[in-house]
C-alpha cells in the first residue's frame, strides 16, 4: 500500500457548498439537465511520474481510478464554474484541481492546512486597521512546475474584486476584504475593514479557490467582465491533486498533479452514464470503481449490488434535511397554531422508522452528524415540545387551535395509545377548504411520497381533507420556488429535501429563512430570526456563533416555516476489490469528498 497520508482537498467545503448557492434542491442533482451518452470503451491513460516505492524498491503499479457519473461537465474554466455554473457535476471534476488556503478534514469538519502553513492565524488590531497575516507553505506546485504563492492568493482576489464576479467568488472574497496583499511568496497579508466573523475568516476566504497567476494575468489584462473572462479557453493549470486532461460528452480523464504533497491515484477516469441503471452496471462488471451522485444511489440499485462479488456498499449520513414547507400567505398555513398543531401530532420518530429506518429523524435543520455544530442537549429540548406523551400533545394542539377559532363537533381523541379523527370541524365557524401537498412521485422517490400520505393522515385526524398532489420533481419546485405576476406563491404545502452546502459554518439559514433570502420559498419573515441571524453572521467566536445557532433552530422550531421530517442516509458503492479509503461513514459520504480523492488507495 502507498502512502496514505490524508491531505485536505483545498477548497472542498466551497465547491460543494455551491448546491445552496446555486438552489440545488435535494433531489435530481442536475440543474442543468444535460443529455449525455454512454461512455466508450477506452483504456485510461495515466501519466508517467516518479512512484513511490516498496522497502524492496520495487516500483508500484500506476494507480487509476475510474468514476462513474450521471452528467458531465458544463463547463470548463473554473472562473465560470465557481461563477455562474455551480453545478455538483462541475464540482466533481474541476474540485481537484484547484488549492485554497485550507481545507477540511473529512471526519470532524476542522480546518486543516493546504497551501497555508499551520493553523488560521487570528485577525489583529496594527493601529491602522484589522490584518491576518497568513505563512505559506512551500511544498506545492502548480502541475507546470511553477510554485504556488502567495501572489496567486492576491491575484485571484483581485480579479474576482475588479470584474465584480458573483456567485461563489463573492461569497469566498466578500466586501469585507480591502486588500490582499503579498509580502512574500510565502507570506499573505489581508487587510479588511473591521474585525472579520467567522464566515468571512477563516471559513469564507480560508476555503476560497486559488488561480495560477502566471497563466491568468497576461489573459486577463484588458479583460473588464465577467462574461468576458468566462468565455476565454485556456490551457489551466492545477494546484491540487488532479491536473484536468481530455474531455467529451462522455468520458473526462484527469491526471495527478506532481507537484500537490499526499496519497493521490495516478489518473482519474470520469465516465458519464446515461441514468443510475447504466452506471450499476458499469460498477457491477468491474468497468469503474465507484458510482459518486449528490443523492448515492437509490434503494433498488443498492440491493441489486449486494451480492456482488468485489462490490461494497457504503452508507453515510447524507448533508441534507427532507421537509414540509408551508405557504405562509395562505390560511389555514398562515396560522403558527396549525402548523404546531400539526407538528405535536405527526408521529415523526414513527414514521422515519417504518419509512426511512436508515434515516435519522429530524427536529432541528442542522444533523446530528455535524459533530462540530451539533448541540444534544439544546437538540434534545426542542424534540421533546414535539415527541412527548401523545395525549398531552393532543390536549395542546386541540388547545391552540381552539384559541385560533377552530371547534369540532366532536374533537380528535386518543384512544388505546393511538390518535382518532375529529369530525365537524370548522374555523371561525365555517368549514375549511381542502388543503393540498404537492409531492414527487413513487417513481422519483417512495419515500417522500409515502410520508406525505402519514401527513395526509394527521391532516385527516384534525377534520381536513387533505389532498396530496403527486407530479414530477421539477412540477413542485416550479410552484414552490415561483410566485405569479402578484407576486402570489402557488401553492398549501409541499415535500421536498435541501443539500446542506458547507458543514464547517453552516450557511443555509440566511438562504431559506432569512426576510430576504433568495431560497425563501415559504414568505416567512422573523425579526427574532434574523436577530440571532445577524448575530451568527457576526460572530467572531466559535462559541457565540454556536449560540446563535441554536436560537435560530429554536425560533425555526417554534415558527415552522418548515416541518423538518428527516435526515437522509447516502447509500454509495465501491470496488472495494480495487480501491479503499481512508475515512467511512462520514457526513456528505464519498461524494461529499469529491469522490474520495484525498484519502484514496489501491487495496490490498
């Protein structure tokens, strides 16, 4: 076995946390739907470089891995990647090949050095204003042999701050940041304008994508925007792992950068696949090691692969929530009472057991796999208002919504431990309208579709006739996430999930909850929310920052612009006969670490 000293992909956590910046619903995986055909049969190329050796000094085979996935890419220039075509496909072949101050270790979610020497050094005070002060290290090299500095972390920022470049750019280079400047080729000075909070240092800037001066600059001299910069084909460089090489619709071949420290397979093969069946089969036949998606494989193909020889299935907690999203300008959803109400008497610990019994079920947005954020004891609070004695949950729910004006002829009752239906109901003394859920189907995923019916039936239990409307995925996004001409949102409820983005600083809450969110799907508007928000966006301390957290999640619980259901396990399988990795189990899975690059070997 090769080396197997673990070095962080540098610019893992933006890579893919791109998924909340560019609205990545947890579901397809592919905004952009692209067509692609199967691959072709072609041997993989890898590169010739100095391998290391065994104590015998015999020379090790050349290491390729071969990956299977469901679209290619749409784009090859990395500014336009982190810019305006964020996809998860993107982010699996041009990840790799881009360095970033630090990184992130796959298993606590810590901040681990990449091109940066040692830990994040803490801002200070200079009497002229607040600086970081960043050593570099000297042991990496873009795969042309020209060292990685201090003046490409300058560089990239000053280009993506001239050209005005959105999306991830911005976020990694906020307006915060004054200057970027290079002491040294191996020593970084940041200036900004005040003391900077978490989420601009370490975790914004610190996880930032860096580009190779050298190639860029002399290109990049008259250019004045953004789409200019976008449409330029450049032969890149890498400062990561992988050096990107030939691409088509249906093959992408990647090699090792010599010039990026760690355990790194000597060429990567990127095969694209049609749909998940053809891909199983490709991985069932021993034509690719591993199948990566941002949603792992679904049920029916894990166990088609269970008693494959060679094959191993992994499961890992996904880094994504699936939830109940409530249109908040319409009655009866307009009313907290309801939606508590609903919360108090919906069995969730019951329904993700027989539903999803891989999953983990959900009280608060944030995963207990999130070793660092996680907080049991402030989780555990909230989950007892909703999963206590059921009775007493009835007798709370009938209580509230008695003070909103609602009266049955007969109310909802317990009976031998389980709920039984009201009749007669009315609110301020008229029946209600059926209320609708708009949910994806069997075919796209069973399990959501059957949780909507236990919601259909908790809906009944209250005396509303509650009525799923079962469509495609794209169908119940459209109508989630777009208003009419009146700026009217069309919809009672839906069932959908999110991918999670960056688990070192969660960035999410802003995105869907906040007054103006740009995932705000639900109309809801909180001035205690966005209070503790600003607070957390603010926070220059891990342990403020954690508290402000926690009384997001507890003023999310309260509220309920969503019911959170559940969190989701990510089922993937691997060649264990050919390739094994350093870390299992872990939050986001093998795709959430770009396919395991960074802690990847040959088997034994």
């Amino acid at each position: 076995m090769r080396n197997r000293t673990f070095r962080a992909i540098g610019a893992t956590a933006v890579l893919l946390g791109v998924g909340v910046a560019a609205i990545l619903q947890a579901g397809s995986g592919d905004p952009s739907a692209m067509e692609v055909r199967a691959p072709v049969d072609v041997e993989s190329q890898p590169i010739e470089r100095s391998l290391p050796v065994t104590e015998t000094t015999e020379a090790l085979e050349p290491f390729a891995y071969r990956v299977g996935l469901l679209a290619g890419v749409s784009t090859t220039n990395f500014w336009e990647y982190i810019g305006d075509q964020p996809t998860v496909w993107n982010a699996y072949v041009l990840g790799p090949t881009k360095p970033a101050l630090y990184g992130l270790d796959p298993v606590t979610n810590a901040l681990v050095p990449d091109l940066g020497d040692g830990e994040p050094a803490d801002p200070t005070w200079d009497g002229s204003g607040w600086r970081v002060r960043v050593a570099i290290s000297d042991d990496l090299a873009w795969s042309d042999g020209e060292p990685v500095t201090a003046a490409d972390v300058a560089y990239t920022f000053e280009t993506a701050r001239r050209l005005g470049l959105s999306g991830g750019w911005g976020e990694s280079y906020p307006a915060g940041i004054e200057s970027i400047v290079a002491e040294s080729p191996n020593r970084l000075r940041i200036e900004l304008s005040s003391r900077p909070s978490l989420r601009l240092w370490p975790y914004g800037l610190g996880l930032a994508p860096i580009m190779p001066a050298h190639i860029w600059e002399p290109l990049t001299r008259g250019i004045t925007t953004a789409d200019e910069l976008y449409a330029l084909d450049v032969d890149d460089v890498s400062g990561g792992p992988l050096q990107l090489g030939t691409t088509s619709d249906t093959r992408i071949d990647s090699v090792a950068n010599p010039g990026y420290p760690g355990s790194t397979p000597d060429s990567v093969a990127y095969l694209v696949f049609p749909d998940e069946a053809a891909a199983v089969s490709a991985l069932r036949q021993g034509e690719i090691d591993s199948v990566i998606s941002p949603n792992g494989l679904s049920a029916e193909a894990a166990r088609s692969l269970e008693d494959v020889s060679g094959v191993t299935i992994e499961k890992s907690p996904a880094n994504s929530v699936r939830y109940l999203g409530f249109n908040l300008s319409r009655e009866p959803m307009s009313e907290r009472r309801f939606r508590q109400a609903l919360a108090l008497l919906l069995d969730r610990e019951a329904a993700t057991e027989s539903l999803v019994p891989d999953a983990s079920v959900a009280y608060t947005m944030l995963s207990a796999a999130n070793r660092t954020w996680y907080d049991r004891v402030q989780a555990s609070a909230i989950a007892r208002t909703y999963s206590d004695d059921l009775a007493e949950r009835l007798t709370r729910a009938v209580a509230a919504l008695q003070e909103a004006g609602y009266a049955w002829s007969t109310p909802p009752t317990v009976a031998d431990g389980a709920l039984q239906a009201g009749s007669g109901l009315t609110i301020a003394g008229r029946p209600p309208s059926p209320v609708t859920i708009l949910t994806p189907g069997d075919e796209y995923d069973p399990a959501r579709s059957d949780y909507t019916r236990r919601i259909e039936s908790t809906l009944e239990i209250l005396g509303f006739d509650a009525r799923p409307v079962v469509t495609d995925f794209d169908t119940v996004v459209d109508h989630a996430f777009t208003v009419d001409e009146s700026g009217v949102r069309q919809y009672d409820m839906y069932v959908l999930g999110w991918t999670l983005g960056n688990p070192a600083l969660p960035d999410y809450y802003r995105w869907l909850f906040a007054s103006n969110g740009a995932a705000n799907s639900t109309g809801y508007s909180s001035a205690e929310f966005d209070s503790a928000l600003s607070r957390y966006e603010r926070a220059t301390d891990a342990e403020v920052a954690r508290g402000a957290l926690w009384s997001m999640e507890k003023v999310l619980a309260a509220d309920l612009p969503y019911l959170v259901l559940y969190h989701p396990e990510i089922i993937e399988a691997y060649r264990s006969d050919r390739v094994e990795f350093g870390s299992y189990g872990v939050l986001g899975g093998i795709q959430g670490r770009l396919g395991g690059i960074g802690d990847l070997s040959p088997a034994d």
